[in-house]
C-alpha cells in the first residue's frame, strides 16, 4: 500500500470568522480542523464510513492568527480489527514572513461501520518506510499504555 494514501495535507486561511476579538483563532476551530483532516485518512483507507471514537490529549503551542495559513498533516499510524489510529500535526505559517510554526499534535481512533451502522473490519495496514513503521510502534505504545492504565 501507498504510503501517500495513508496521508493528508489540508490547509485553511484563519479568517476574523475563526477568531475571538483578539484576532487568536478559536481552538475549536482547530479541533474541528483536526478531526476533519483525520476522518479523510481514515476513511480514505477504510473505504467506509468512519466515526471519531477518541482523542487524546491536546496542547495548543502557540497561538493561531488571522490571516496565517493552517496546515493539518494527516497519517494513518495503526490499524486495528475495526479501529484506525490517525496522527495529525497542526502547523501555522505566517505567510508575510514565512516562518512555520508547530502549534499541536493529536491522535485520533476512528471506528469503520458498516451500511448497518455496525462496526466493521479495516484492511491491515503494512507501513513501508521508516517513518511509517515508527508511528505504527509508538502507536503500538500508547495503545499499550492505554490498556494497562485502564486495568489499574
């Protein structure tokens, strides 16, 4: 499989409608932006409707501006039998100047259903470059952290 169809870049003009009087754009705006991002990669390789179960924590940077350019760099980490791990890092580019800011990161699981709205199976993902193959571990990781926190 394609390392690229396991992936999504989107980017958004933070307009004065995404922002509070301040001109700082509205974290759940963000957010939003986040899940969107991640339910295309999701279903992308699913091929199926797909439903946001979870996502973890997230910690803003930096502050997001009128007038920068939001940029949501989606990638499937895992799969599971119905479930999917998608990673998304979320940049800001000022654009008068250039500079590139990372503002969060998340990781969010989605759940393939199926016509009946019923969960169903994913395709196996196979990373096939390095990168790929390190967020499939950590991935692995959190999911394993995860389970043990619950059973304590």
């Amino acid at each position: 499989m394609s390392e690229f169809k396991c992936q999504v870049l989107m980017s958004h003009m933070m307009l004065p409608t995404n922002a509070n009087p301040d001109g700082h754009i509205h974290g759940g705006d963000i957010m939003k932006y986040i899940d969107d991002a991640a339910s295309v990669v999701a279903m992308k390789h699913a091929r199926t409707t797909v439903v946001t179960a979870s996502i973890d924590r997230l910690d803003f940077h930096l502050p997001v501006y009128i007038g920068n350019l939001l940029v949501l760099k989606a990638s499937l980490n895992a799969t599971g039998r119905t479930s999917m791990e998608i990673g998304v890092r979320v940049e800001a580019e000022d654009l008068r100047t250039g500079v590139v800011s990372h503002i969060a990161s998340a990781y969010l699981t989605f759940v393939a259903l199926d016509d009946n709205k019923r969960p169903t199976g994913v395709p196996h993902y196979e990373p096939d470059c390095e990168a790929a193959i390190r967020r499939r571990r950590k991935a692995q990781e959190r999911k394993e952290c995860y389970f043990r926190n619950k059973e304590s």
